[in-house]
C-alpha cells in the first residue's frame, strides 16, 4: 500500500492519499478545508488520479474539498450523506458561524453513493476496505480499516490519546462509548493495526488501548 498524508491548513484536517502503488489510480479520504493546492500537488508528483473519495464523516472539515475533485464518486455512511446538502446547518449554529465563509461556495458533489449497515466492503483503485459504521462523533462516522495492510482510517472518532467531541448536533455519548467499547475489545480489530486519525499523529490500536484514557478499562 502506498500511503500519502496531507494535511489541511485549516484545523489540520488529515486527507490520506491511497494506492497500491505509484501510478494510477487511487482513492482520497477526507479532503478537508484548503488542501486543494497540496493534494493536487501530492497526486501530480506520485501520477495518481482519484477513482473515488471515502468520508469518514460529514462535518465540512472534511468534506470541503470534495468540491475540486469534481465528478469523482463520494463514498460515505448513508447517515451522514444529508450533510453534504447542509454542510454548515448540519453543524449547529456556534460552528456555522465560524465556517460561513467557507459555505458561500459550496457545491454539493453530484455522484454520492451512500451505504448502508453496520459494516460494508468497499474495493476502490485495487484496495480492499471494510466501512464500519461507528457513530458517536456524527450518525454516520465510519471506519475505514484495511485488514490486509494493517491499518483504519478513523475520522474523528479516535485520536491518539483522546476521541472525538459529542456535543455537536448528531453525536451521541452512548453511542460514542458503544464504539469504543468495540475499538478496545481485544477481540475485535488487531491491536497491531496502524490508527490514521482525523487530525493529529498516527498510533496502534495496542498504544491506545494501553494509554488512552477513553479506551482503558472498557
């Protein structure tokens, strides 16, 4: 897998660039607000174009610069796909304020394809994926793990030593610890997998059920 991060300079977004390999296609995760001109930039210098976008979630930090991509499908948790609609209504009146600037130009990306249930599998520019729908931070926060290469895409659903906010329209604290509760089970995704969060540095799996006060003891 080739992996590429680039960061948003606004709120830091992580926009992760996908591939098997140099060349061809690839998918996009979370293009967030102002990194048009890199991503464009990291896909020209590695000859990579996108065959499609995965969402982790809806808020407009990671959404914005879907608008750049132009027809490339967008994939994301049918829960979340009205907020591509009302990106800055669907974030509550304090946060749309802040952002309004940002929705003046919005245009809301005409090839969505929403999808459904609890886990879906996903294979775009050759990559094996499995969407796992987490709520908590939105209704429809999804992971995106990639089992054969050992790593998940979580949004902002878990950082490296904390997790995502619940107080904005759409999170939930029950449901948010209901999804931790999956994250930390030793049962569940290995403790080896490689965690690529929203914002902030990368981490394990087995560093943040060991460290992070969120996961311990669930």
């Amino acid at each position: 897998m080739l992996l590429l991060t680039v960061v948003a300079p606004v709120l830091g977004t992580n926009c992760y660039v996908v591939a098997t390999g140099r060349g061809g296609e690839c998918l996009v995760i979370d293009p967030g607000i102002g990194v048009g001109e890199l991503l464009e930039k990291t896909l020209a210098e590695h000859a990579l174009r996108p065959a499609a976008v995965l969402v982790t979630h809806g808020h407009l930090d990671h959404t914005y610069g879907l608008t750049g991509l132009g027809d490339v499908p967008v994939h994301l948790h049918e829960a979340d796909a009205y907020r591509l609609t009302d990106p800055l209504g669907s974030l509550g009146p304090q946060l749309a304020t802040q952002f309004a600037q940002f929705g003046a130009d919005w245009t809301p990306p005409s090839d969505v394809r929403p999808f459904t249930g609890a886990e879906t599998a996903l294979d775009v520019a050759g990559v094996g994926l499995r969407a796992i729908h987490a709520p908590g931070h939105t209704e429809g926060s999804t992971l995106y793990w990639a089992p054969d290469d050992g790593v998940v895409f979580t949004g902002d659903v878990l950082f490296a030593g904390t997790v995502g906010r619940t107080d904005l329209p759409g999170g939930d604290d029950a449901l948010m610890r209901t999804t931790l509760t999956r994250l930390a089970a030793a049962g569940g995704l290995p403790g080896t997998t490689t965690v690529h969060p929203g914002h902030g540095p990368a981490s394990t799996l087995d560093r943040e059920r060991a460290s992070n006060p969120y996961l311990r003891g669930l």
